[in-house]
C-alpha cells in the first residue's frame, strides 16, 4: 500500500487517515500498470503498522515542524535519524544541548524523543508513594520544536521500582492531558546500569523486576490500548520475560509496545530463546510488537567481561565482534522493516549529548548499511513518523 506513494508527490504531509483513501483511488486508476517491484524483502505493507494514532491539539501543531525538519535532510540526500528513546536530565540539558543540537545537523538526526526524570530527585525512600513530576522535556520542546519532543517521565524512580502507584497515576493523567505523544521508556526488566556497577555489588541482576502482566504493568499497556500511545519498554529478553511480553502482546492486543534494545542479550544462558526466529514468530503474531535498535556497538561488554551483549553483531577473528550486522538479523530488519524504529539511548551515564550521539548514529547508519534502501528509510524515521502522529510518510 505504501508503494503507492510515488504518485503523491514527496513534499506532502497528508493528514491523518487522508493517505490511505487518496492511496485506494490512485491504486485503482493504476489497476493494469504492473505490480511496482517490493519495497523490502518481503514488502510490509501498512496493515503490519496496526492502527492510526489520533494525535492531540498539541502534536497537531508541532506535526508541520517535525515534517519540515525530516523534508530539510531528505532535500540534501540524508537519511534522518528520529530517536524515540532518549533521556534528558535537567543537569545534562543545561550543560550539553546546546553544542548538542548543532551536531544532530551534522549527524543527520532530525527529531528526539526525551523522556524526562523526576524533580528534584527524590531522597532514596523506596517505600514513598509520591513522584515529583519533571517537565523540562516540556520545556525544551516548547523552545526547539522542530528538534525536540516531549516524551512522558521514564520509569526509573524509586516510587516506580518498588513504590507506590504514584508514578504510574502521573503518567496517566500527563498522557490523557495530550502533552505527549510517546510515553518515556519504562524500565521492566533491566539489570543494573553499567555505569552503577562496581564489583561485589549486590542485586545487579535484579536491579528493576516489575512484570509487564503485573498491576502496574496493566495500567500502563491499558493506557496504551485507550490513547493508541506508545510505550517503550526495556525488558531483557530472559525466557520467563519473554512469556510476559507475549501474554501482554495478546491480552493487550491494542497496546503498542516498543520492546527497547533489541539484541542486547547480556545474559545468554538465561535468554536461550531470544533469536532470529522467535522474533519473527512474535512480529508475525503480534502487530502490536515494535523494537528499537539502542544496541550496543560491537565488541561492547556490560559487566561480564566474557560477553559481548550486541547479539547481532557477526563473530570476528580471536574471539571479537565484527561491525557487520549477522546475515539472519539484517533479514529479519529487512522482512519486518515496518516493525523497528531508531532508539539512540542518552541518558544519565553516558558520555556528554553530542559524542554519545555521534556514536549511536554512527550505530544505526551501520545498522541500515547493508539494508535495501527503502528499509532504510522505514526504520530510519518512517516507522517513528507513524507511531508520533498517526500518519504514514509518503515515499518519495
Ligand atoms: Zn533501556
């Protein structure tokens, strides 16, 4: 169905749900020219997208920036990045978007997804139920926003991990205002943070541990299910993780879940599922299922040093990792180029905003190198053009 895009001019935006009734007419009057050749390996069409996604006043007014922006890099022949999974502290904002903003210019990036923190940090109360709010994503959104989009608050606070429902309330209440048009990554299964870590440390492999099936769980992907909002998820492919993920795909078969870091497999002999085919099985079951390429480049450790956690980087000689994506992983993002989306993961920790940046990029243009050139520009910023505004990026 996207195939018929040729005919729409590439310039145009078309609002929500006008593409795919102008789209059956120009089908229709082009009913004997011949079938035009696959977009992709096994041409996706826009039924594996699931469905529209009504935007809110607020990103109704932003969508004709964020178009422009995304039209600007396809003008001078660069494929733009959209990152719909990034964080941005107060601290690192005020200190690093600035020189930041000019180097997504230079690396092709036309639109970040921030999701915020709470403020003021919390005090270390585990138990508390409050969640103090963070709206600077708002904030620099409203001042960059052909740039910037607001994402809700990550989850990641005390209150989230092992408090009260306090966090999970916010969330609601900040989507159904229509501020946000994603939802800020929520961290279900992750292990402790490299950055966090040092040896001897208890409970790193523990470190978040809340179910998708869970209650808190249930109220986010029912949040999803009513708003049609995405909601990145971070859960390490384990085996028990990944029945949770697929009892949620089913049970909340409206819900649209960004399963984030796909191919991080940092624990291999717990994860002895997760691969190429089951990941096929689980898009072709599930329209609903999305995945974002925050992966780690290749020859990168977490804390296991015996264990490189990007699984689809090809073998090297003497034990390493090669930058090549493995033939099997470039033809799933090839088979399923409607399913995958940029994810450059800033966030605490990391190295200041624009290197961190220029090295994620880097990543993902390695990623897409080998891909046929429309999957490129599907994953690149189609597929995040869909789940932000409802819409469908017409193909040039
Ligand atoms: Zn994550």
């Amino acid at each position: 169905m996207r195939s018929c895009g040729d005919g729409l001019g590439s310039r145009r935006v078309l609002p929500l749900l006008a593409f795919p009734v102008l789209c059956l007419t120009a089908c229709q009057q082009q009913s004997n020219a011949p079938p035009p050749p696959p977009r992709c390996a096994s041409s996706p069409t826009l039924a594996g997208l699931g469905e529209h996604t009504p935007a809110s006043a607020l990103t109704s007014q932003r969508i004709p920036l964020w178009a422009s922006r995304i039209q600007s890099f396809l003008d001078r022949g660069v494929i733009p990045l959209v990152d719909l999974q990034s964080s941005l502290a107060r601290s690192h904002g005020e200190k690093y978007l600035g020189e930041a903003l000019w180097a997504m210019d230079e690396l092709g990036i036309a639109l970040i997804a921030f999701d915020g923190y709470e403020e003021p940090e919390p005090a270390a109360d585990e138990e508390s139920d409050t969640y103090n709010w963070g709206r600077y994503p708002e904030e620099v959104a409203e001042r960059y926003p052909d740039r910037i989009i607001p994402a809700t608050n990550g989850g990641r606070s005390p209150n989230w991990k092992t408090g009260g429902d306090a966090f999970v309330s916010a969330v609601e209440r900040n989507i159904r205002s229509g501020a946000y048009p994603i939802i800020g990554e929520l961290n279900f299964r992750q292990y402790m943070p490299g950055w966090r870590w040092e040896p001897g440390v208890t409970g790193a492999d523990r470190y978040v541990d809340i179910p998708l099936m869970s209650d808190k769980g249930r109220r986010i992907l029912a949040l999803s299910s009513e708003t049609l909002i995405a909601v990145p998820a971070h859960i390490e492919p384990e085996d028990p993780a990944l029945e949770d993920l697929e009892a949620a795909l089913a049970a909340y078969p409206r819900a649209k879940i960004i399963a984030t870091h796909f191919g991080q497999v940092r624990r291999p002999k717990r994860c002895t599922r997760f691969g190429p085919d089951l990941v096929r099985r689980l898009l072709s079951t599930h329209p609903n299922l999305y995945y974002d390429l925050a992966i780690s480049t290749p020859g990168h450790v977490h804390y296991d040093p015996r264990v490189f956690d990007g699984a689809i980087w090809r073998d090297g000689p003497n034990g390493g990792q090669l930058a090549e994506v493995k033939p099997e992983y470039s033809a799933l993002f090839a088979e399923f180029s409607d399913r995958f989306i940029t994810g450059l993961d800033y966030g605490i920790g990391r190295s200041p905003l624009a290197a961190h940046l220029s090295a994620k990029a880097k990543n993902v243009r390695l990623i897409l190198r080998d891909l046929p050139e429309s999957c490129r520009h599907d994953i690149a910023y189609r597929n995040a053009w869909f789940l932000l505004t409802g819409g469908v990026w017409p193909e040039a």
